[in-house]
C-alpha cells in the first residue's frame, strides 16, 4: 500500500530512518524509561540527520521533502521509540510557524539552523487555565519601544527542556484578534523552563511549563503582524500537529503488531504456538485490520498536503482513526499478553502507556469530531490547506514518481516489518545529502 503514497525515494528514506532507529535508539530506550527524564543527547543526535527539516525548502538548507516523508520518519522512529518519536514531531511542529507565517529575514536565519539539527523549535499555545480553549489564555505581550514585554506561562509545551526557539502565542489585544505570535529563544532575558515533572509514557520526551516573566523580546521576533496568532496556532495544529501525531500513533501501531505477532509465535500453549488458537487470530486480525485501515488514512491524508489539495477533513479524520484504531490495538495486544503484559519486561504496556499520551494534543477525539459533525453540516469556515497550498504544495520534480509496472527487482529481500514491503533505494534523489 506505501507504494501508491511513496516512490523509491520515500523507501530509501525509511529504510535508512529505520536503520538509524534500531542502532542508536532502541539501545536507550532502558536507560530513558528507567530514568524517566529528558534524552538530550539522543534528541541532538537525531536533529542532526536532517529530518528535522523535512519541509522545510532546500532553499533554506532542508531536505524540501514534503509532509508524506515527514510522516514516514515519524513513524519510523515511532515504531521504536514513541518518546524520540514525538520529539521529532514537536520539532517539526514547530517548523510550521515560521513557514507559514515568518518574513523572509525570519525564515534564513531560523530555517538553516533548524534544517542542519543546530536549533529544536518548539510552539506553545496552551496555558493551565484554558487548555484546548486557546482564546481563553491570559499571557499578554506589551509593546515596549522596539521590544515586546510578555508575561505569563504556557504548559505541555513539546520540547520544552531541549528546546530552542519557542514559537509562543501570547494576547496583545482583547477579542479574536487580539492574539499574536513571537519567536523567542530560550536565553531570553526573563524566560525560564519549568521543572520536568513524570509522567505515564513517553518516556525521554519533555512537554512541560514555559514561564515568562517581563522577557523582553526584539518586535522583529513578531510572527506575521500583531492579531495573527489565533491564525498561526490553528494553522500548525491542523496541518502540521494532527499529520505529526497520526504519524506517532501509527508508529506505535505497527509496534504493537509487531510485539505482539512475535509473542504469539514463539508462546506454547496446549503443545503448540499461542498464534494458532483461533481467539488470538481473531485478535490479531482485528490489530491488522484497523492498522491497514490507519495507516490509509494517514497517508492519504498528508498525499493531498503535498500535492496543494484541500484535506483539513481528512487530516482531522486521520489522527481521529490513528488514535482511537492503535489505543484500540493496544489494549487487544495486552489481552493478549495477559499476565505477562504487566511487567516492564516486554514493551506492550510501554506501548499503551505511550498511545494515551497522543490522545489530547492537537485536539482530543471528541475535537476532530465536533469539526467533522460541522464539516458534515456545511458550517465550516474555510480550510487552512487551501489557503495555505501555495506554502504546502510540493514542487512537481519533488512529487512522488508513479510506479514502474511491471518491472520487479530480481531479488526482493524479506520484509523487515509484519505487513510492510520493502523497496530497493534509488540511486540517486533529494535525500542523497541525508545518506
């Protein structure tokens, strides 16, 4: 099925992420879920591959890939790792800010930093008292001759203790139009990081408090014009935070498929492999089923970004499907599992423990529900896909080649994940500098 979403270069790029994925994460996933704190260094070493700036245009030093390789490196290191795997996502998220809305001085001198893995950027929209209710934040910004003064915090920021650059939506005006948005970095004069404080999953990951108290930040730091942070949050959150959490979700989806298929082959149970009862193929065949079913969404979904389509629908419809079908899966596999699930031995309840904590973020299920009960009643209020397709569209040259039928490879080597073929890597394409 990638093939129809995919060509050679998307396969070569999962592969190699895939590669790099079992040698350099999978070694720590122990020592992060033993210590339960931030992985800094790992989270270093992974922004610096270049992923980081999968969309971000090559005419800033990024790979100019698209949000379809986007999804397939989130995934990927998903597969391993859900922690350094939202670390990714949060980063990219925070990518979206200044693509769609920085002025071309914003964009060469963030851009290459964050391209090359010299800078993590981060968004913070969400405050304690107003949760998803982003109209309702207190945080103010004050214009102070050639500076901004803000004031106030955010929380479950993503990144918050690796971050950089934070992207942070703050009230200068009352109403609608009263929101604006700043770049500003984390040295800032006034700016501090909260305390990290334990959570179930994601474990190496940090999404914690930002707290600004009188920082001062330059007003070139100013994301569009004043009144257009309400436009830049809800802008990431649909196009870039629902596309980069279905693609974590997927991830531990097909994680959890494979965890548990390897347990059922190699369990005993009445003299014969635990796979070959057939209450436990019932399960598993559910697991593929809704698997097949989220990764469709997931992909189609961000193959319309990248082609300049309107797909808002399905990008909400997407992380809907990739939450609830691998939250669903998980708890099939700790069934499964049975008693052996409990112990931190086997990663099945790191898996569970990890999919709830893609729930919330970007809109819990009953949000993408809402939005598509209003779709569905012809009450929305326009598409950020369309209005922003020109800044999402790749260029033809970067589009997806079609498939070579019937041309086969001579030899196709095994498939390295349950369900998933693999292709040969091309010789030559728009991710040979991330070789």
């Amino acid at each position: 099925m990638h093939r129809y979403f995919t060509d050679r270069r998307h396969e070569a790029l999962r592969h190699r992420v895939r590669d790099f994925a079992e040698r350099e994460v999978r070694p720590r996933i122990a020592e992060m879920e033993a210590s339960r704190t931030v992985c800094h260094d790992l989270s270093r070493l992974i922004a610096r591959q270049g992923w980081i700036g999968a969309t971000v245009h090559r005419a800033y030093g990024g790979m100019g890939a698209g949000h379809v390789a986007k999804t397939l490196i989130i995934e990927e290191i998903s597969r391993v790792s859900a922690a350094m795997g939202a670390m990714v996502q949060a980063s990219q998220l925070g990518v979206a800010k200044i693509v769609h809305f920085g002025n071309e001085e914003q964009k060469k001198t963030w851009l290459p930093a964050i391209a090359s893995g010299d800078c993590l950027p981060t968004i913070a929209v969400t405050e304690p008292d107003s949760g998803g209710h982003v109209l309702g934040m207190a945080s103010t910004a004050v214009r102070d001759g050639d500076d901004y003064i803000l004031n106030g915090s955010k929380t479950y920021v993503g990144n918050s203790h690796v971050g950089d650059l934070h992207g942070v939506v703050v009230r200068t005006a009352e109403g609608s139009k009263g929101l604006s948005a700043f770049l500003v970095e984390s040295g800032s004069p006034g700016f501090r990081v909260g305390a990290q404080q334990p959570a179930m999953g994601l474990h190496g990951f940090s999404f914690g408090e930002l707290f600004f108290d009188n920082c001062r930040v330059p007003a070139a730091n100013l994301l569009g014009r004043e009144g257009d942070g309400l436009n830049v949050a809800y802008s990431s959150s649909v196009l870039y935070g629902r596309p980069n959490l279905t693609a974590v979700s997927l991830g531990i989806h097909q994680a959890v498929l494979d965890e548990t298929t390897r347990f059922c082959t190699e369990r005993q149970r009445y003299g014969k492999p635990l796979s070959d009862l057939g209450n436990i193929k019932l399960k598993l065949g559910r697991i593929q089923s809704r698997l097949l079913l989220a990764r469709l969404a997931a992909y189609h979904a961000v193959h319309l970004l990248d082609h300049g389509q309107p797909c808002d629908a399905e990008l909400m419809n997407a992380k809907l499907v990739n939450v609830e079908s691998a939250l669903e899966s998980a708890r099939d596999a700790m069934d499964i599992h049975a008693a052996c699930g409990l112990f931190t031995d086997r990663p099945v309840e790191r898996f569970l423990r990890d999919a709830h904590h893609i729930f919330a973020p970007a809109g819990t299920s009953d949000i993408q529900l809402l939005r598509l009960g209003e779709l569905a009643l012809g009450r929305t209020k326009g598409e950020w896909s369309s209005r922003l397709a020109d800044l999402l569209r790749l260029e033809p040259a970067e589009l997806p080649e079609r498939p070579e039928l019937p041309e086969l490879p001579d030899e196709e080597p095994p498939p390295t994940v349950p369900g998933q073929r693999t292709a040969p890597a091309a010789k030559r394409s728009w991710f040979a500098p991330f070789r």
